[in-house]
C-alpha cells in the first residue's frame, strides 16, 4: 500500500526500525560506500535500465515520504519500468550523519536532506532558514525557495559536487518537552535535541536551554531515555515517530521552518542522458509540489490525531508569548549576520518585501 492516499487520512505511526535492522543496513552502506571509493565505474549505466537510490531518515508518511513516493511512482510510469528509484525511508540506509558524505562519495544516487544540514558541508549561507521567527506562513518562505535567492543557493552547492534540484516544505516546528514552553524560562535546564545546525543551537541557548545534537532516528529513544528533554518539529514528525507516546506537552510556537532540498550526486546526474534528465526533473518538480499541497494537511492531520489520542497536553501561544520568545532569540540574527556577512542577509529581507503594485 505505498504510496496509497488513505496513508495520509489514517496517519497510523510507524514502526521504528530494529537495531539489529540498522546494523544490517550500516555493514551494506560500508561495503557500498568501500565500491564507491574503488571503483569510480560504478556511477556507469547499464545497458537496459538505470537505478536510483533514495535515501531520506523520515517516515513514508510524513510530506516528504510521500513526496518521494511520488517521484517513484511518477518515474516508473513515465520510463515504463526503465528508470528504477529504491527509496529508503526512515533513515534504514543513511543517517543524518552519514547520508552527505555517502552522497558526495556515490554510495547513494539522491537525498532530500534539510536546509540544516548544508551548514555544516560547506554552506553556511543555508542557515538562513534556520533562524527563528524569520517567516511568517509559508508564502514568505516560497518567495525565497522559488524565487532566484533560492536558485542561487542551489546553483553554489555544484562547488562540492552536488546538484541541487529543488526544495520541499515541511511547515512550521513546535517546542516539545515534558512541560509547557510558552515563554523563555519555561526553556532554562532543559537538554534540547536539535539538529547539527549553530542557528538552531544558538537558538537553544538564547532560550535558555543546551543544544544536543543528535540524528533524527535517535530522537524518539534519547526522550525516552532521558538524554534529552524535548526538541523541535513540525507536527507530522513529531506523529509518525510516536513522540507523544515520551512527550506530555507540544506548544504551538512556530517559530522555524523545516523544509528540504533535493540534491543528487553531480558526476551521476552529469553521467546521464539529457533525456533521462529531463524526465527525472520533470517528474520530481511535480512530486515536489504534491508534497508541498499535502504538507499542511499532514500536521493538520497529524495535530487532530495527537488530540484523539490524548496522551499529550497541547498548547496555543498569545500573540504576547509569542513576541517574548522572539525578542529572546534576536541576538541570533545579528550573529548570523556577522558569520556569513551582510550581503546574505540583505538578500534574504528583499526577497522577504511583500510584493507591491500599482
């Protein structure tokens, strides 16, 4: 049933994979990633077909699962069964730190990672959307993703040996924990979980709170173990990887974004036919933009079905709240700003101007 619409209606959680599970997945990924780096032949295409592999560390369910799900199905159809994409969801190939240098290597054709994650490779002018309370709805964020600042973000990633094809939203993070955060002190002593962005740790501090960076598919055991105390996500996430079954209390803060871009190895995309190309292309912009319709719905589903459930206390912030915690994470701009120099983030508040008329 991959891939069937009343995936997303019935937004059952998924199964997380075992350990045993991982650790078959990690010895092939060390023998893949060994080939790679022995045999540059491997990114050759054979005669009759050409394969995939996707590689992303969500669940099937979440926007970008299906969104990927899509660019399969849409392939398979389009090619007649020539073109191949094996997807690998839930990070069973690939982890968040692991999956850039697999890519960069061959071990892997494709990835959707988050904007976070080019940060830390080399690009630290994607951590622009990583500041808090920077967007306010997701149309602010399309005039900077699919205006000519994104295409110009995506264009510099062909530095180190990535092609970038495209972003994907995932809406708006909330603030998890086993208490309310509604304002700055409700953060102070709390370990956070985070993503290996300097933005959003930054962040954390500026709250009041230390940043823990840990990969995506730890997230749900360390809160469980009390490694960490809470962390961040859009409310699809924080769903189908059953973190409200370790979590008493989601707040409605919306205070980042978490959105994606799909990257593919550049020797491989360079290696195929211009047709095959542009039937890749083609098919993953319209996934893309199935993904970015069903992202609103997916945390609206997701937000009804935390409520259903009732294990988990949920929590709207006044528009007072809200402007606290903005204030307190401000001095994250400027220092961003220091970092990667005023050009970026000028760029970034033209993009962000309202379009005006007459």
């Amino acid at each position: 049933l991959k891939g069937d619409p009343r995936i997303i209606a019935s937004m059952l959680p998924p199964a997380l994979p075992p350990v045993n599970q991982r650790r078959r997945w990690l010895h092939r990924v060390a023998v893949s990633a060994a080939s790679a780096l022995a045999a540059p032949a491997v990114l050759a295409q054979p005669a009759r077909g050409l394969t995939l592999r996707f590689s992303h560390v969500v669940a099937d369910e979440t926007p970008k699962g299906l969104a990927v799900l899509r660019f399969q199905s849409l392939v398979a159809q389009r090619s007649g069964g020539r073109i191949q994409v094996l997807t690998y969801p839930d990070g069973q190939l690939y982890g968040d730190h692991d999956e850039m240098a697999a890519l960069q290597l061959g071990a892997v054709e494709m990835l959707a990672p988050s904007l976070s994650k080019f940060g830390r490779i080399g690009f630290p002018e994607f951590e622009l959307f990583d500041l808090p309370f920077l967007f306010g709805n997701l149309a602010d964020v399309r005039r900077i993703t699919q205006g000519p600042l994104g295409q110009r973000l995506l264009q510099g990633l062909g530095r180190h040996g990535l092609s970038g094809l495209g972003y994907l939203d995932n809406g708006f993070k909330q603030m998890s924990a086993n208490r309310p955060l509604l304002a700055p002190s409700d953060f102070a002593g709390l370990r956070m979980r985070v993503q290996a962005s300097r933005v959003i740790a930054a962040q954390m501090r500026a709250l009041g709170a230390q940043p823990v960076s840990l990969p995506f598919s730890e997230t749900r055991r360390a809160l469980a173990s009390g490694v960490v105390h809470g962390t961040e996500n859009p409310v699809s996430n924080f769903w189908t990887q059953r973190m409200h079954e370790v979590q008493s209390d989601l707040s409605l803060t919306e205070h980042g974004y978490l959105g994606y871009a799909v990257v593919v190895n550049r020797r491989f995309w360079l290696s195929l036919q211009p047709a095959d190309r542009e039937l890749l292309g083609q098919a993953l912009r319209e996934a893309l933009r199935y993904g970015d319709q069903i992202a609103d719905a997916q945390n609206t589903l997701a937000l009804a079905a935390l409520r259903r459930a009732g294990s988990t206390r949920i929590h709207t912030l006044s528009a007072l709240q809200r402007t606290r915690l903005r204030e307190a994470v401000e001095p994250v701009h400027e220092a961003l700003e220091r970092r990667i120099g005023l050009g970026w983030m000028q760029a970034m508040r033209e993009a962000l101007k309202p379009a005006t008329t007459g």
